[in-house]
C-alpha cells in the first residue's frame, strides 16, 4: 500500500509541477460576469470556465456536471480517459 501511495504522491507533484499560475486578468473578470448572467453558475465555477475559456485551454475536471452547459469549454474528465 505504501507504494502505491508513494507514487500517487510522486505523480500529483509531477502534475503541479507542470502546472502554471494563471492570473484573474480583466478578460477572465468579463468572461465570469458574462457566464454568471447567462448560466446559473457559482463564482468560483465561473472563474473557473472563465478562465479555460479566455486562455483557450481544456478545463480538466472529474465534476463536468457544473460545467457542461458552458458553450465553447472544452471539457476532459481524467477519469474517463
């Protein structure tokens, strides 16, 4: 068991590791106040899918139910991989 959850340690580092800070830049605010009056969406969902929207990136989720009626997200749910 302690192997497995040593490399489970050794891959969640890997991943943040190769993980980037993104910012909350005025075009992830405008694209959040956009999703929150069109969708019933909570804040931190919002900025969320804001900010994968505005950078372009996939949102990598296993909880794609809070993000599925989001038009133009691209949505990868790891464990359907």
């Amino acid at each position: 068991m302690l192997e497995k959850d040593a490399a489970t340690e050794q891959n969640v580092k890997s991943f943040i590791g190769d993980s980037m800070l993104l910012d909350i830049t005025p075009a992830v605010i405008m694209q959040c106040v956009a999703l929150r009056k069109g969708k019933k969406i909570k804040t931190p969902d919002a900025i969320i899918a804001a900010t994968a929207l505005t950078h372009g990136y996939a949102l990598i989720t296993g909880n794609e139910k809070d993000f599925v009626n989001i038009s133009g997200l691209n949505i990868i749910n790891p464990s359907k991989l």
